[in-house]
C-alpha cells in the first residue's frame, strides 16, 4: 500500500475531461507494485498450499507417507514408486466402511434436501412479495430473525420424535430436518430476489386476468431461476458438507454419510491413516466443482445478503 | 444393487417430493378459487406461506420451544429439576473453560478472518483483472470445503513423529528445522496453543467469503472520493483508512457479525480434530457430548438455551438490518 500518490494535473480542468484525467489517475494509482505482488503470491501460495499437500500425499504409497512430508516427494517427481492410486482403490471399495456406498449415501441425502425446500420456498416468497395479507410483514420478520438460529436447538427434541415414530437413521429423517433449517434463508433470498422484479409486468399479468398460481408459474419462477440457483447451491454445499445433522439422525449405520465416514478415518492411527487423505479428496471432488463451475451464481447470492446462520 | 435402490429412491423423492408439492399447492390453489372472491382473496396468501410456515414451525419454533422446556428436566426428560441443569453446567470448572474457549474463538476468528479478508480484498484490487480474478478464486476456494475435509487437511500439517525421527506434518519439520523440538500441537494446551491452531483452521475457510463481500464493498466507493483525497495530498495509508474504511464500516460489521454467529456453534473442527480433550473444548462440541457420549438431554438443551441467549442480540441485529434495507429499497 505503499504507492506513490500520482496524481495528475487535474485541478484546471472541466466536467468530462475532468472525469477522464481522473480516472487515467486512479488507474494509475492502481498500478500493481513489486510488495503488492509478491504479498499477494504468498497469500495464495499460504491457502492453496493446505489443499495441495492433501492432494500429494493422498497419491502417495503408505510406507512414504509414513516415512517422509509430502513435499519430500518432488525430489523425485518422475519415479514410478513415488506415486500410486491405492489409497483412493483401499479407501474407494475396501476396509470396513468403503467409502462408495458413503458417496452414495452423501448424494441421496444432498439432491433431495436441496430441492424438496425449494418449491415450498418460492410459493411462501411469492406471497411475501406480490401479496398482501394481515401480519405479512411481521412473519417475514420471524423468518428473518430464524436466519441466525443455529440448528442444534431442534436436535434433542427432534431425536426423541424421530426415535418415537421409528424415523431415526432414515433418509426422511434428514431430508425433512435440512428442508426446515434451510427454509428461512431460501426465502430470504428468493423473497429478496423477487422484490427487485420490476412490478409492471405482474400488474399487467392481473389486468390480463391471470390468477396468482399462474402468474407465479409462468411469471415469477422463470425470471427468479437466478435466486433458485443461488440458494440450491448454498443449501447443496451446505447439506454435503453438514457433520452435524448427519451423524445425530444417521449416524456411521448403513446410511452412512461422507462426513461421518471421513471423521471415522481421522480417528485411525497407523494403519489406514492413509486412507483418509484419499477419502478426504473424495469428498471434496463434488463441492468444488460445484463451487468452480457454478462460482457466479454463488457469489451473486452471498452478495444480495444471503448468509446463513 | 443396495446402491441402486438408494439412488432411484434419493430421485424418486425429488420427483414424488415436487410434483407433490406442485399437486398440493395446485389443488388447495383450486379449493380456494370455488370459494367467494372476498374470502378467496383473504385464504389464498395463507395457502401460499402455509407449507413453509408448517415446516419452519415443526422443524424450528416448536423444538426450540421443547428445548427450553427440556432443559428444566433431567437427563432422560423424565422429571423436572428446575435450574439444576443451568447452576451445575455454570459451576462446574470444565464448563466454565468451555465458556472461555468459546469466548476466544468469538474474538479471534472473526477478528482474523475479517482483517485477512479485508487485507486480500484491498491488495487484489490493484493487481490486473486476471490475476485479481484468479488470486481471489483461489482464497475463496475453502469454502466449498467441509469443515471434515479441513480437518483432514490440517491434520497432516499438525502431524507429529517422535523427536529423532523424520516429521511428516509440515508444522514440526518446519519447528524442527529452525531447531525446535517436535510437539504434539494439538495437545500442547499452554497459551492455549491448540485452541489456536484449530481457530486456524476455521479463520483459512472463512476469509474468502469476508473477502468477497468486502471487495464488492470496496469496490462500490466512489471514485471521486478517493480522488478528493489524493487531490489534498493524502497519503495511500491515509485514504484508505480516512476514507475507504469509513465508507465500508456497514460491511465490515455485518461480516463480522455473520462469521461470529457461525463460530458460536461451530462443531466440526473440534469433534473431528481434538474431541474437545486437552482443553480445547468449545459449546458446540459440549452440546453434542453431553447429548452422545453422557446421554444428557437436560444438559445438552441448557447448553442450546445458552447459546441461543447469546445469540439474541445479533438476531435483534439481523432484523434491524433488514428493516434498514427494505426503507432503502
């Protein structure tokens, strides 16, 4: 932050000329500098680095990782012995807890608890923005105030009623529990979304006579696919990535998810320590590219002041 | 094949789960338009937030509600204790280290991930567009990652090897190297050293998301400002804090406030990486070992029911905020 003020002449001159020199001016201002760089090179290096070592040492044999860091590896990069697959093979369909059916388990409990809350989501966000009704406002208001409630005050009593009507270690038991701990910010978003609509093309919608399931139908859920997106993608990193909830009403049984699995393996000494830096990247593989190929919408709804508690 | 019919279950709940919901909303929808237009109009917005309203009432009010009332019963919620669940968690010494690690994870991880956000956010803006696009993709890449999968990444960094022998996590061979001793760091509990390493972990997920909202917010300064200030001859230091900081104030609170809310019931990293043993134990771990591992239902809903006290404020907060908004809008 060190950069020479350089600002130019621009005391003389008028309206749009003006505008002109000072914006080559902060440009110039902006110039990146050799301590700008360089702390920026290592600021990378320093969050990327964590990921990568991960990355090496799960392709690395037992007995090496064992023996010797991971970054001892590039001194003999091109050696036949320095690299393997068998952790992701041992840790993939071997051991006592194979981590495909996990992946699989992970995948049958994320899909449905991102998208069962959405349809319920948009219908509530539709009426909050294009309706009007007694208490309206106040409702929204306790949704927003549930934005910050933190899940764990509905575990115990949901544990005893999941265990009284026989749902615990089931997938219902999930999908339902994510479907209602994520609903106050899907219609955060969604509601907030759908306010910024220009409100001319719903009127005329009415003056044509459209009902209001029709005009949110055709209307109002073609133009919010930004905001459904937004929130799929939150609700879906955020499902995938829950330990929480997934080991009270699952737990490490055959329903099994990733995480749970995972934390097993971290607990391992010795033998099978491997196995976890494998089955870590596993688990990774998915969110991130969620996260690369879909990174736009992501941002656009952390931006618009969608933040889950 | 077990796998296969977990899938084609997992799909089959998509689809029965929307086209359910669309037949549910469609037939009330048509119930609702037999009735008088009056009426009609008065029914249909409940129809509309009815479902949502329904789930976020079974899933989160009424547990709430049963929260506060289980934590004044004992651990099985067979009788009541009154307030012994709250006076035995606050008296005894291994809560109360609880409460001040806690407390220390509230100060440090948003405090850090916030100044490193706002340090990357500042530094990317001057580099080219291209870099600046790439350096904050790459420091914003954590957060994809699950609080498990970090805890596996870090483990190797911590990993400890017996002094003598050949250190295989990247923090004792680099102590090593500069002539330390190896270490345990996760169980070296002095100076809560540990506590520290783990915050650690949550402060390198977090400041990709403080960085991006503070560079949106930085970005939005108007340029005119700043440039009053160069005119006046301030120096880079001087407008950034006299005039950038001021500008992004909002911002900074509220990023502040939403990595705080998280860390107050933060689980994962403890669980996974310590247990909550050597001193390291925070609310969030507390509440599940009471519930797991003590079967303790009455502690573990005082514990929530503390938590949630402590987080009313930011609530009241978060409210105040929207309404702010929505004048604005």
């Amino acid at each position: 932050m060190s950069t020479p003020t350089q600002t130019a002449p621009v005391a003389g001159l008028q309206g749009r000329s003006r505008r002109r020199a000072a914006k080559v001016a902060t440009d110039k201002g902006k110039k990146p500098n050799i301590i700008i760089t360089t702390v920026m090179v290592l600021l990378c290096i320093a969050w990327v680095l964590p990921t990568f070592g991960l990355f090496v040492t799960s392709l690395r044999p037992e007995e090496d990782i064992n023996s010797s860091g991971w970054w001892t590896a590039f001194a003999n990069p091109l050696s036949a012995t320095t690299w393997t697959l068998e952790n992701y093979q041992g840790v993939w369909s071997g051991g006592q807890t194979p981590i495909n059916i996990s992946f699989v388990n992970s995948l049958a409990v994320a899909i449905p608890a991102t998208i069962l809350p959405i349809m319920v989501a948009a219908f509530a966000a539709y009426a909050f923005t294009f309706m009007e009704f007694p208490g309206r406002d106040w409702i929204f208001v306790a949704f927003v105030a549930l934005l910050v409630v933190p899940n764990q005050v509905a575990l115990v009593p949901l544990l005893q009623f999941y265990g009284q009507i026989g749902l615990t270690g089931t997938f219902p038991a999930v999908w339902l529990a994510h479907a209602g701990f994520g609903m106050p910010l899907a219609v955060y978003i969604l509601r907030n979304y759908m306010a910024t609509l220009p409100r001319a093309v719903i009127e005329s919608a009415k003056i044509d006579g459209a009902s209001h399931f029709v005009t949110f139908w055709r209307l109002i859920v073609p133009m919010s696919v930004p905001a459904l997106v937004s929130f799929a993608i939150f609700q879906f990193l955020w499902v995938w990535n829950d330990l929480l909830v997934a080991l009270v009403f699952l737990g490490s049984g055959e329903n099994m998810v990733l995480t749970v699995n995972i934390k097993g393996l971290v607990g391992q000494q010795g033998q099978g320590a491997n196995l976890l830096t494998a089955g870590a990247f596993i688990s990774m593989v998915i969110p991130l590219l969620v996260f690369v190929g879909l990174q736009r919408y992501f941002v656009r709804g952390m931006t618009s002041g969608a933040v889950k508690g | 094949m077990d796998i296969a019919i977990k899938l084609i279950n997992a799909l089959l709940a998509v689809v029965f789960g929307v086209l359910g919901a669309l037949v549910l909303y469609w037939v009330l929808n048509k119930i609702v338009e037999k009735l008088p237009n009056k009426v009609e109009d008065r029914v249909k917005p409940w129809v509309f937030i009815g479902p949502a309203v329904l789930l976020v009432g079974l899933f989160l009010i009424y547990p709430a509600i049963r929260t506060i009332i289980l934590s004044f019963a004992n651990s099985t919620s067979t009788a009541w204790v009154g307030t012994e669940n709250y006076t035995n968690l606050l008296g005894s010494s291994s809560f109360q280290q609880v409460l001040i690690n806690t407390l220390l994870w509230m100060i440090v991880v948003p405090t850090m991930s916030v100044a490193l956000g706002l340090v990357v956010a500042v530094l990317a803006d001057r580099l080219n567009p291209r870099n600046e696009k790439l350096s904050k993709s790459l420091i914003f890449m954590p957060m994809a990652i699950s609080m498990v999968g970090a805890a596996a990444i870090w483990k190797i960094i911590y990993e400890a090897k017996p002094a003598g022998s050949t250190q295989t996590g990247l923090l004792n061979a680099i102590w090593v190297g500069l002539g330390g001793e190896p270490q345990a760091w996760l169980q070296f509990s002095q100076l809560r050293i540990n506590s520290l390493l783990l915050m650690v972990i949550l402060i390198w997920l977090q400041a990709g998301f403080c960085m991006v909202l503070l560079s949106a917010a930085i970005k939005g300064v108007p340029e005119d400002t700043i440039e009053a200030g160069r005119i006046d001859g301030a120096s880079e230091l001087a407008i950034f804090f006299r005039i950038v900081v001021p500008q992004i104030w909002p911002t900074v609170i509220t990023v502040f406030v939403t990595v705080l809310i998280g860390v107050m019931k933060v689980f994962d990293i403890v669980y996974v990486m310590t247990g909550g043993n050597f001193n390291t134990d925070i609310v969030g771990n507390r509440f599940f070992s009471e519930l797991f591992t003590n079967g303790n239902a009455g502690n573990a809903a005082a514990i929530v029911v503390m938590l949630m006290i402590a987080i009313t404020p930011f609530m009241v907060y978060q409210v105040r905020q929207f309404r702010k908004q929505e004048v604005e809008r």
